[in-house]
C-alpha cells in the first residue's frame, strides 16, 4: 500500500531540540497533525497531482521529506478535526484508502502552493556546517529568484516541533496502561500488518519488534517502545479505518455465526439456506459477503467444497485445499475474486465467502483478515431451510441464490481406446478457454480437422472409460435403422440420450464423400455422438447442423462424419481404431446401455 511504501522511504532528521520543546510549541495546546493523501517520487509529478487535488479541497499541502519524495497532504488540523475528516472523506470515498494521520515530522521544503516560501530547516537542510551550499542545485533550490516576490522571499515560522518523550519517559507512561488499552495496541499493529502473534497485551520481543517496525515505517527513531504520542497515532489511525469500514462485530443467531463484517460498505439482504447474503449498500458488484451455515458431514463438506467451484462467483483460478474438517478456497479473474472458507464441527458446517471486484478501490487486504480473525460458530443450530419457503422448482434453479457457472456450449463425444481419448465434433473445441469431459474431468484438444468436422481430445489425468467405441468400417446398408447416443439436453439429464433414425445415402447432398445423410431428428448437444447400428458398432459421428441462413433444410435431416474417413484421419496422427466384429442385433435396452457407456459430455466453457 501507498502508506507503507512512502513510510518505508522516509527518513527522519531528529534534532537536539526534540525533547525540549520550543516555546512556540509549548504554547500550543494542541499540536497540529495531517492526513496524508499521496507521494510521488518526482516534483512534477507531485506538483500535477496536487493541482489535481486542489480542485477538490482548499488545504491541500506538498512538502518534500528526506527522503527525495515528495508528500501531498490535507491540513494542517488538531488531532481530533483530522480524525473526524479523514473518517468522513473515507466514507464518501474522496481520498484513498490508506491516507492516514501524520505529525508532521519527516516534512521538509514546502512545493504546494507554488510559491510557498520554505521552513528554516528546509532552506538550510543541504547546507554544509560553515553555511555553504554543497552545490550548485542545492544553493539553486534555496536562493530566492530575482523577479520573486516579498511574499515568496519572507522567512516564514517553522514547522512545529511537537514534544516527545524519551525511551525512559516512554516506559514510564507505558506502565500505566490498562491490560484493555496494551491489547488495543497489539490490536493495531496487527492490523496494519506489523504483528502476527497473540492478543494478550504482553510486550515481550515480538511486541516489541512489531513496535520497532511500525516506528520505522512512520518514520520514527526504531526504539521498541512507543511513545505517548506514537501510541496516540497509532490508535488513532486504526480507530479511523476502522471507522470508515463500519467494521462491527454482527451475530447471526438463526445461522449460529459471529463474525466481524464491514457494515459501513454491506448490509443485510436475505436468507436463502444454506447462505445467509450480505450484499453492497450502494447496490454494486463491489463487494458481497454470503455466510454459510447447514448441518452435514465430512460427505456434505466435500460436496459444498465441489459445489462452490461451479458457481460463476469462483473463479477456476486461484489456491484451494481441502482438509478433513475444513476446506478454504481462492478464485481470481480480471472481473471477480471471491475466497471462501468453511468448517466442520459438531454435525454442523459453518463458513464465509468474500466476493468482489478487483478494479474497485476497497481495502480488501483489511477487510479478510478481519473476517478470518473474528469467524467463529456459536451455538448448536444451523440454518433451518424453513425460514424461507421455496419451492423444488426455485431451489434447483437459483441454487440459493448463487449463479451457477455454465459451459458456454456443450456437445456429445465418445471413448475410442483405453487411454481414454474422445472423439467429438471440432465445433466442441473450437474458442474454448478449457475442455471438461462429464463436468468434472479436464481435457486438452489433442487434434482437430475442421474440414472432416471432429476432433479429438485427452483427458488431463488418467482415466478408465466404461466401454469405447468399435467401428464398423464395411459397406453401409441404405435404409438400416441406426440410432445417435448424444446429450440432447447439456447436463439437465444424468445420462445420454438414444434417438433412432435411418440411414438414407452414404454421401453428401452435393455428393460429398465422408459423409453419410441420416432421416434423424437430433438436437445441438446430440453433435459429436456415436452414430451406431443395430449390432451397437459405430457407423459414424454426428456432425452439428449446417448454419446456412440461406438455405435451411427440412426437419430431420442429418449428417455424420463416416467411420472409414475418421479411421483415415487418425490414421495419419498414429491413431488406429479398432474395427467391430459384432454379428446380431441387440434389444433396444441392451443397444441403448451399450451406447451410453462409451458416450460423454463435453463441455466448451470460457
């Protein structure tokens, strides 16, 4: 983030008088602080987004800092002003989501407004001891400019130098803590990434370590031991993020969950068992939180940890692991990132799913800790599916409200060896982002022939086909009944459907050879099925119907791809198929299990 990587750079000169205050700073009764918005490493950079921000506020500030980058800031204001406005310019989304409060310390010459005369410090930071400038730019960047003017030439009063406390005076008030208020500042180290242990308000090494970290980052002297006022920003900051998140502590008690969610950005939509569903307030895709809560076993684990990965709001892509009594998910795309985490305890499973958009500007790296942290079940009760009637029609359809992912197409293909290669229609393969055989096994195209129209295709891991395909390579008889074993109907049915035709001509309508015309009625997803006799030999492959808006064929004509020219294409990538000796026919049942074993789905997705 913006603040870590400008905090990491900034280096801070701490003079002599740090621990005696001025008397312009001891008057003060409220030292003045900042919120810093931006940095950029160059001048002309910073000065083009600080006009940038000058359209939208009148107390935009630019001071460089040691460390040759250069600050946009807001004020100056008293802690508590600044605290108030960054919380509500954090909420009506104004300034990013890591601005953050700042005393002042590491700023050094002024650049915003342009002309802003610069601090005694800063005219003299690149000034040797004896008064001289170490070189020409140096000299340059403090010397007034001729056609200057007075106001631009004035000594202007330093930046106040705020009171601080020594390592020794810093103890001391550290022991007057309660155990509550050294719990709130692991609290906020944690959460700014700076702590990654226990929350017992013990400052042993690692606390002190994550103090000396948070220090350095903020441009503090690295001692371990934080200050009054250190301690102050450091709460004052994490209250302020936590402020503009609305991150509030939400019990469930239908669903037996607790759970610290971001109220200021999601809001309460509905139930829909097993989700409850939080959606964003401002009626966006942003973010989405759905909390999961129904009773199962190890089985319904598993089941709900396959279930979650069809669904359109987890992408493929991205780190998963399933353990026995838990399982945590992660999908990422261009468009949506969701991660997901549930748990089995007691016969009851109880999770999260974070989802959102990876161009909006959310504190996404907040607001999942703070959920993971904070998830627990409570209770002994599970979403009851009858605090929302739905009918068998809704539940299958909607599937809890959740989008279920679908292929972008699917077609019929079927096994032809015991590798378990499949051959299909090339319309099955062609622009797909990745091939899936029975909407579970991946699959690469090993070889397509768009003129003969099929394909073929290997799955990703071994597997062991029920049955596969036997040709039948001998002269066709015209007007035997032949039928096609295809997934009419995509994934809606368990298994392939057996349609039964004849064969009318062994060529094409123009006379084209390869082809075989069927008097079949078939359906898109029946394309790339096995065209098989009455013995359950393969005859061919179905081809997908022409799309020719200029000429449309009537109802039931088909055409399949001939077992003699695919044997011959394959046989030009070392692929033989193996030939039928089938002698009888077989009862319709017999033929239709037959064709079925060798037939799968396969599906085109995005």
């Amino acid at each position: 983030m913006l603040r870590l990587v400008l905090a990491c750079l900034v280096t801070i000169a701490l003079g002599p008088n740090l621990l005696s205050p001025t008397p312009a700073a001891a008057q003060q009764s409220e030292p003045q602080v900042w919120i810093q918005i931006e940095a950029k490493p160059n001048l002309t950079e910073a000065e083009e987004r600080a006009a940038a921000w000058q359209t939208m506020f009148d107390d935009v500030q630019g001071y460089r800092v040691g460390s040759g980058w250069h600050v946009i800031a807001l004020g100056p204001f008293t802690r508590p002003d600044a605290e108030a406005r960054l919380t509500s310019l954090r909420r009506e989304n104004l300034v990013p989501r890591d601005s953050f409060i700042t005393d002042g310390r590491g700023f050094q010459a002024s650049f915003w407004p342009v002309g802003t005369p610069l601090s005694e410090d800063a005219a003299t930071e690149d000034a040797t001891t004896d008064g001289t400038a170490t070189d020409g730019a140096a000299a340059a960047q403090t010397a007034p400019t001729p056609d200057a003017t007075p106001e631009a030439t004035a000594e202007t009063t330093p930046l106040p130098v705020i009171p601080d406390e020594t390592p020794d005076q810093a103890r001391a008030s550290e022991s007057l803590l309660s155990q509550s208020e050294r719990e709130l500042l692991q609290t906020a180290l944690k959460w700014f990434g700076f702590y990654d242990s226990g929350i017992d308000g013990a400052f042993g090494r690692g606390t002190r370590a994550s103090m000396a970290a948070w220090q350095e980052a903020m441009g503090y002297e690295a001692t371990g031991i934080l200050t009054t006022f250190q301690r102050d920003t450091l709460v004052a900051n994490y209250q302020a993020e936590q402020a503009a998140l609305g991150l509030a502590t939400v019990t469930e008690p239908e669903a037996g969950i607790e759970v610290t969610l971001p109220t200021a950005l999601v809001a309460f939509d509905h139930y829909e068992p097993p989700f409850v569903h939080y959606v964003a307030k401002d009626g966006s895709d942003a973010l989405r939180i759905t909390l999961i809560s129904q009773p199962g076993d190890q089985s319904a684990l598993y089941g709900l940890y396959d279930m979650l990965q069809t669904l359109e709001i987890m992408p493929m892509t991205g780190p998963r692991e399933r353990g026995e009594r838990s399982f945590t998910l992660r999908g990422e795309s261009a468009t949506v990132t969701s991660a997901a985490y549930a748990e089995l305890s007691r016969g009851l499973i109880k999770g999260w799913i974070v989802t959102w958009n990876p161009a909006a500007d959310l504190p996404i790296d907040r607001i999942l800790p703070a959920i993971e942290a904070s998830f627990r079940p409570v209770g002994d009760r599970a979403l009851d599916p009858g605090i929302v009637p739905m009918d068998g029609a809704t539940k299958a359809g909607l599937l809890s409200g959740l989008e279920v992912r679908k292929p972008r197409l699917t077609r019929s293909g079927f096994f032809i060896d015991a590798q378990g290669r499949v051959l299909t229609s090339a319309d099955a393969v062609a622009q797909c982002g990745r091939i899936t055989l029975d909407a579970g096994t991946e699959a690469t195209v090993t070889f397509t022939d768009p003129t003969g129209g099929i394909a073929l295709i290997t799955p990703t891991t071994p597997i062991s086909p029920p049955a596969t395909a036997e040709f039948q390579l001998g002269p066709d008889r015209i007007g035997a009944e032949i039928a096609v074993a295809g997934y009419s109907y995509g994934d809606a049915l368990p298994a392939p459907v057996l349609t039964f035709g004849t064969l009318e001509a062994t060529e094409g309508l123009a006379g084209e050879q390869g082809v075989k015309r069927l008097a079949l009625t078939a359906l898109p997803g029946d394309a790339g099925g096995p065209v098989v006799d009455n013995t359950g030999a393969v005859l061919g492959l179905l081809l997908p119907a022409a799309s020719d808006p200029a000429r449309i064929l009537p109802e039931g004509v088909a055409f399949a791809a001939t077992g003699p020219a695919i044997a011959a294409t394959l046989q030009a990538q070392g692929v033989t198929l193996a030939q039928a000796a089938r002698q009888g026919a077989l009862p319709p049942e017999d033929l239709a299990r037959a064709a079925a074993r060798m037939t799968v789905l396969v599906s085109c997705w995005e």
